[in-house]
C-alpha cells in the first residue's frame, strides 16, 4: 500500500490530501479543507463541481461519478468517464439513483456527514486491482444489507478477486446517540450494534456493525478511525445541521485519464456549452 500527498487546496497550514494506492487502485476521504462536495446543501453548482474537478485532477482522472444517495440497499455497476453537464441545471447528467456503485474503469464518489463511506478493491489473482466499489451506509444502510450486497456485486463480476475495504470517516458509537426503542430495534436486526455513548446514553456502533458484516464475508478490512463528530476537520450532520459533505473517492487502474479532466472543467465553468 503506497500513499502520497496531492490537493489542489491545500495551503497554510493544512496538510495535503493523502492519496493511497492499493494494488493500482488510488482513494482518499476528502476534509472540510477540499471544501463541501455536495450539490444538495447550498453551495452553488459550480463551485462544487469546481472543486471535485480539482479533486479528480490531482487524482489523475477525468472526473468521479457520484449517486443520488437514498439509504437503500441498490447497488449499481457503471462504466466509461464521469457524466457531462447538463446545460439547463449546470449539474452532472444521469445520475445514479443508488447507495453503491461498482466500476471496472469508472472513478466513484460518495458523499457522507457521519455515514460510512465504504471503498472496496477487488485485487485479481495478478495482484492487480480489477474492480472497485463506494458505497454509503448510514443506519439504514447497515441494517438493510447494503455492503453485503456490494461484495456479492463484486464477486459476481470478479469471482476470483480478493475484495479489500476501507471504512472511512464517520460517526463512531461513543458519538452516535439513539432512542432507546432504535437501539432495541437494531439490535434485534443486528446483533452486537447496540453500544453506548460516553456520556452512558442509548448509541449504535456502525463502523463495529460493517466490519463484522464484511469480516464475515472474507473481507480484509481496514477503518482509517476517524470520528465525523469529534474531528472538526471532517463534515459532520449532528455536530452542525448546514454542514457540507466530504467523499470518499477511488479511481480504478482503468481509470479515464487526466487529460479529460480540464474538458470536463470547461464544462463546468461554461454550462451552457455541450460536450460530446
């Protein structure tokens, strides 16, 4: 596992954003330092795209293709370079109504305030990264299977890779406070969720619930340990209601290239202007 430091917005005193490489496959969990990545909380579309365009350049890629994120337990494979932007809205076109997607070629996005942002490597029997998956479990996420359901996803398009996955930045149980009857529930649906908070209330342990989940299904996995509400570096929906989104985004081998990247750009400063 390689990593390297590369942001187009770091400056002062903030580090740069670290890009890892994982069997040719490279990801990273953005900050609140890359700015909100969400076109959904108030920031106008075009800084947000600017801002994951700069994310994708110093990436390598043409850009990530992100989900309209419904905490459902779909999983959805994609492939060929990020969606162009729509003249009328200034937004990408052809979103994908999903809570994971799988890409062979396809750099993925997905986007979360205290959610699990999940990545995954499928590494072929070369050593070799053939395919990778984001997916986005909060609560519902966890309870309805939607990472199980990624790795099956994986599998059936790769049945000989070893799958990898990297829990990202997130809500942890000592910071997750539910209503009793809620922590009852999950519980019942998933033994060994229910935790408590450091204050001794009602609280569900996610990040607990998915590794177990994916340890289970033979997956190697890896949790980077940060805590969305106790890390003001991180977007965080409980510590602040109008906060922005961070990512988690991964960019396969196959990955379109940078050179597409200030295309792609363009687009986004000229919405107006279509592209092939």
């Amino acid at each position: 596992m390689r990593t390297e430091a590369a942001s187009p917005e770091a400056h002062g005193d903030t580090p740069a954003l670290v890009w890892t490489e994982t069997a040719g496959a490279r990801w990273a969990f953005t900050r609140r330092a890359e700015g909100n990545l969400a076109l959904h909380v108030g920031d106008e579309p075009a800084d947000v795209l600017t801002r994951r365009v700069r994310l994708a350049e110093s990436a390598g890629c043409a850009g990530f293709r992100f989900m309209d994120q419904t905490h459902s337990d779909v999983v959805v494979g994609v492939e060929g370079e990020a969606p162009s932007i729509s003249p009328e809205t200034g937004t990408p076109r052809d979103p994908v109504s999903a809570d994971a997607m799988t890409s062979s070629s396809t750099p993925l996005g997905v986007l979360v305030a205290d959610c699990l942002p999940v990545l995954f490597i499928a590494v072929g029997p070369r050593g070799e990264a053939v395919r990778v998956a984001a997916a986005h479990a909060g609560r519902a996420g966890v309870l309805n299977g939607i990472l199980g359901k990624t790795v099956e996803a994986l599998r059936s398009a790769e049945p000989e890779a070893q799958i990898r996955a990297v829990i990202g930045p997130a809500v942890c149980a000592g910071c997750y406070e539910v209503p009793e009857e809620m922590a009852a529930d999950a519980e019942h649906a998933e033994p060994g969720i229910r935790a408590r908070t450091r204050w001794g209330s009602p609280s569900l342990d996610l990040k607990g619930a998915a590794r177990r989940q994916l340890e289970r299904l033979g997956v190697e996995v890896t949790d980077v340990g940060v805590c969305t509400v106790a890390s003001s570096a991180h977007s965080s929906h409980r510590r602040d209601p109008g906060s922005g989104r961070i990512a988690g985004l991964i960019v396969p081998p196959a990955g379109p290239s940078a050179a597409a990247a200030r295309a792609w750009h363009a687009d986004a400063e000229n919405p107006t202007e279509e592209r092939a």
